[in-house]
C-alpha cells in the first residue's frame, strides 16, 4: 500500500493526521458551505452584510418554500425528472443489445463501430448543435420534453456502449459459447445468459447518466425556450435573474438542483464509482 | 469461434445458416439508427453549413434560406478578433485543467488510508463533481463576489479597517480596494478555470483512488526493502503503475477542458468584453444571438473545435486501439 499506512506510524502522527482530515475537508468544501450557510440566512442578513458570519436567525423553512412559492423551481425539477429518466431507459436498453453485438460476435466492422461509438461521445457539443437545433424545430420537437429526452439518449448511447462492451467482452466467453452449442437462440442468449451478469453494469450506468443528463446545461438552453420544458439547471439560471441580489433564495434553489444527483450518488455509491472508474485499473 | 447450431436439419434457411452474421446485426440496428440521427449526421451536416450563410430561417415553401459562400467563414474568422481570444482561452483552459491530474493524484495520496470514517472522507471529497457545473458557476461566482462574497469578506478582514460614521452607518476604508475577479479582462478566464478545478480534482482523485487500490503491494514491499521511499517510490514504483488511471484522467480532463461552457455561461457569459469566451461559448454565441442566427458561421466556429478535438480523439482512439491489439 502506498502511502505507507498511517497505523504504521508514530501515534502522534497518527493524531495528527485524523485532525488535520476534518480541517482539510471543510477548506475543500468551504464554497459549498459558504453557500448552504447562506442559503439559511434570513434576507435581513444578506442585505445588512452579514454573509460570512453566524447567521443571526435560521431561515432554512422560510427559504427553501420561497423558491418553490416564488418561482416555478417546481415546474423546473418535474422537467428534469420527465428528461432524465427516459434518457436512461432508452439508452442504458439500447447500449444492452448494442454492447452485446460488439463484444460477442466477431465480425469485420465490430471493431470500426465501437470506435464510432467511442468518439461520439467525445465530440464537443457544438458541432451537433446548429443541425440538431434545426431538425428539432423542424419536427416539432423544439422545446419540448421529448425533444430534449431523445437527443440526450442517442448522445448517451455513445457512452453507455463503450461502457457496455467493455463489461460484456470481460464477461468468459464460454458462458455464450456453450449455450450455443447447446442450440439456445441468440437473442435468449442474450436475455438469459448476458443480460443477468451485467446487471452491475446496468446499475452503474443508469446512476451515470442520471447524473450526466440531470445536469445538464448546454442542450437546455439549445432546445427550449420557455418554461414549459426547461429543466432546473436551466431554471437555475433563470431563477439567477430573478432574485437579483436575493442570495440566500439562488443559494437555496442552486442547492435544491444538486439534490437528486447527490442523493443518487450517496445511494448508489458503489456503482457510480465502479463506473466513472471503469478503465482506471488493468 | 463455432459455427451454426449443431442442429439436425435437412436443409437450413439461409437465416438459420447466417445466424452469427446477421444476429449482431439486429441487435445493432436501434442503437445505430439513433446515434446516426442525432450524432453522425448532424456533424457532417455542421460541416457542410460553415461553408453557407444561414439565418435558421425557411422560406415559404420550406427550402433553406442558406447561400452558399465557400470558405468565406473562415477568412472571416481569421480576422475576427473575439475568435483569437477564445482560441487563446482554450489553450489555457486546456494547460492548466492538466493541474487538475497531478492535484488530484495527491489528494488521492493524501485520502488512501484507512483510519475510521475514510469512506466518508473519500465520499465527501468526491462530492463536488457530483453537482452540477451551473451550481459550480454560481457558487465561485458568489465566492468571488468582492463586495459580500467569501474572497471579499476575507479581503476586508485582512486589508480594510471598518468606520462607523457619525450617522452609524459602517463603511470600510481599504488600503487596496478588494479584486473582482470576474469583472477583470486580465483574471476572469483564471477564475472559471480555477473554479472549474475544483470538480476536475475530485473526478481525477476519485481515479487516482481506485487506481491506488489496485498498486501491487508486493512490488511496493519490494522496493521499500530496496530503500525507496518518499517521492522515489512515487515516482519510480508507484505512478507507472497507475498508468491506465492517469491516461483516463488525462482523456476527461482534455475533454472537460474543451467541452467547458456551463460556468462561462454562468459566471461571465464570455465578458467582460469577450475576453474569457472559449470557442465553445463563442460558437454558442454567434450562432444563436440576440441580433439574429448565425448557423454558418457558428458552424464554422464549431469546425475548428470539431478540429481540435479531432486531433485528440485520434489520439485517444489510436491508444485503444494498441491495447485492443495486445489485449485479446
């Protein structure tokens, strides 16, 4: 193990380590604390000044309502809600059956492919965004839920295959093997043989993009305009205008946008580092 | 690889005999469609239009309004001073991101023991990559807020004296007035990035981290028998180890660099006058402005972004490729 275990060392270093973490963590956290302490504070703080200090009354209740009451946050986080969890149906289902066909057969152009796969998804946004803006507009699809929930799922698809492949082609390949020779169909193959062993798989995937898709930001401002479909990153921003000078009600609602993902990340902690790490180790 | 099915039929259909050529087909197909809709197409389709003027617009009946002008979008661009300035902010975006790779690896360094709660630690360092980089934006640029944000609250507390006039009111005398970073043509673009650091470290630690915990521990006790330690062991042991973690770090962080829009859009919106667009941003704001789209040369903005990245996908893809190679 490198370092070299701190339970090796002296036991004053020892200590000093474990008080030094907490210390280390709240400097790393600190604008995220510096905003969730303001996001508490009564309005009578932040116009006197007082941002820094101890709040002189808890405003938590007041605040996080006021978003809801005084803006259409609610609105916002349904959108997301209607955006995010297609997105993750339809791609994570089509990286299933695209993954599959990548790492189980061998045929010419299985290679080329999941290289076309791999580089879609590393292509910046704006060279998508004219003719994708264009063909939403086009098909009636421009500001809407829909609109944004396809786009997002084809994109992602390029993310969940890789991802997909790679899992399936570590997979032995005599579990396929010998179901074949046995004469199982192929796509049973798949449904009863493959598709239970990436199940962690699965789970790793739909917590990433859950996450990628919910913050989203750019393709929110690309394919909506009103607030009919915006989701809350987008919100955000426009509450941002808002509530000019009512730091504690952006905090607030910043912080309520990072919620769903923080709460996903904290429960499905093991699947989402598994799958951002996927890779990390040979 | 077997061939068909070992089953006994007197004379197969040609579906039955070319099952394993056609099946991966059929299981493609969904997924290739709509990656072809929406991603393959459209780049060719930018490509194509930043060799055309176009406002969006249709006439009535429904043919694009876009005039072909050949190259003349790029012999714009390349006197178009706002597009040298974000071309230099994507260099620097995509230089000092890379602090994002070493940092990380030595918050990892820092995290990887295992004293009680360090799943906690480990998890809460991790957390700001977890937000969204809106949130991100409009955190830093609160934080960078000189007159009631933390870098101005700390600013005061070391170079300000508070006076109370004799009306009551507090005011503050400063020796030097407080920075305001993002309002600065010089700093705003170091302030995005720094702020866009903090996300960066956490994903490339959270690498590092998994990484660590794959090092060989025999060759770790081999070389501290060997006497390396510190920095030499680093160095010479540890960090060729964690080779695939710090490729896979550097493939996100060249990325992240030049995808970074959601905290310039936030924090500055490319101001103040211009000086902190990246071309991300400024395609974004030339092709869909308030004075009227601009697809064609939006599009062509989007071409040498499209270049840029190209150059190093090449890279990244051509890297997969030898390990595919040697791999299987």
């Amino acid at each position: 193990m490198f370092p070299r275990p701190i339970e090796k060392s002296t036991p004053a270093v020892r200590t000093a380590y474990q008080a030094f973490l907490p210390f280390a963590l709240v400097l790393w956290l600190l604008p995220l604390l510096a905003i969730f302490l303001t996001s508490i504070r009564s309005a009578a703080d932040i116009n006197s000044g007082n941002v820094f200090g101890w709040p002189s009354e808890f405003a938590i209740i007041e605040n996080y309502t006021a978003v809801f009451t005084q803006s259409a946050a609610a609105q916002y986080m349904w959108n997301s809600v209607l955006i995010t969890v297609p997105t993750v149906i339809i791609s994570v289902a089509l990286a299933c059956l695209a993954g599959y066909a990548l790492a189980i057969y061998r045929f010419r152009v299985a290679l080329p492919l999941f290289f076309l796969f791999v580089a879609g998804n590393f292509i910046p946004f704006q060279i998508l965004m004219v003719p994708v803006r264009d063909m939403s507009v086009q098909t009636g699809l421009y500001d809407t839920i829909a609109g944004q929930f396809l786009f997002h799922a084809a994109f992602q698809t390029g993310f969940c295959t890789l991802f997909m492949r790679n899992f399936i082609k570590a997979l032995p390949f005599d579990l396929v093997e010998s179901a074949r020779i046995e004469g199982v169909a192929e796509w049973k193959i798949f449904w009863y043989v493959v598709l239970p062993l990436v199940r962690p798989a699965i789970a790793a995937l739909a917590v990433l993009i859950f996450t990628f898709v919910w913050n989203d930001f750019f393709w929110a401002n690309v394919l909506t305009q009103g607030e009919t479909a915006k989701p809350i990153t987008a919100g955000v921003r426009a509450l941002n205008g808002q509530f000019v000078n009512n730091w504690h009600l952006v905090s607030a609602a910043s912080l309520l946008a990072a919620i769903p993902p923080v709460a996903c990340f904290f429960l499905m902690q093991r699947h989402f580092i598994a799958g951002l790490t996927l890779g990390a180790v040979k | 690889m077997t061939d068909a099915v070992n089953v006994p039929s007197a004379k197969p259909s040609w579906l039955k005999r070319n099952k394993l050529a056609v099946a991966p087909w059929i299981f493609l197909i969904p997924a290739l469609i709509f990656f072809a809709i929406y991603v393959v197409f459209p780049i060719f389709e930018s490509l194509w239009l930043s060799l055309y003027e176009w406002n969006g617009l249709y006439d009535v009946d429904g043919n694009s309004t876009a005039v072909w002008v050949g190259f003349d979008n790029y012999v714009k661009l390349w006197d178009d001073p706002n597009f040298w300035v974000s071309l230099r902010n994507n260099i620097a975006w995509l230089i000092l991101y890379m602090l994002a790779v070493p940092l990380g690896l030595f918050i990892a360094l820092f995290l990887n023991q295992t004293v009680t709660g360090m799943r906690f630690y480990k998890s809460m360092f991790f957390f700001p990559f977890v937000i969204s980089q809106v949130v991100v934006g409009l955190i830093f640029g609160w934080f960078y807020n000189p007159d009631f944000g933390v870098v101005g609250t700390i600013w005061k507390a070391i170079f300000c004296e508070e006076t109370v006039n004799i009306v009551g009111n507090v005011a503050f005398s400063c020796s030097r007035p407080a920075p305001d970073i993002l309002s600065s043509p010089e700093w705003a673009t170091y302030g995005i990035i720094a702020a866009g650091l903090w996300p960066q470290i956490a994903y490339c630690m959270i690498l590092y981290l998994t990484g660590l915990n794959n090092v060989a521990a025999d060759q770790i006790e081999a070389a501290r028998l060997d006497g390396a330690k510190g920095w030499k062991m680093l160095w010479y042991v540890v960090v060729p180890q964690l080779k695939p973690a710090t490729f896979i770090a550097v493939v996100v962080t060249v990325i992240g660099a030049l995808r970074s829009f959601d905290m310039i859009a936030i924090m500055t919106q490319g101001g103040p006058f211009g000086s902190t667009n990246v071309l991300s941003h400024y395609m974004y704001e030339v092709a869909i402005s308030e004075y009227g789209e601009r697809y064609g040369y939006g599009s062509s903005v989007a071409t040498v972004l499209f270049g840029i990245m190209l150059f190093f996908i090449s890279y990244f893809l051509w890297r997969m490729y030898q390990d595919e190679r040697g791999g299987r």
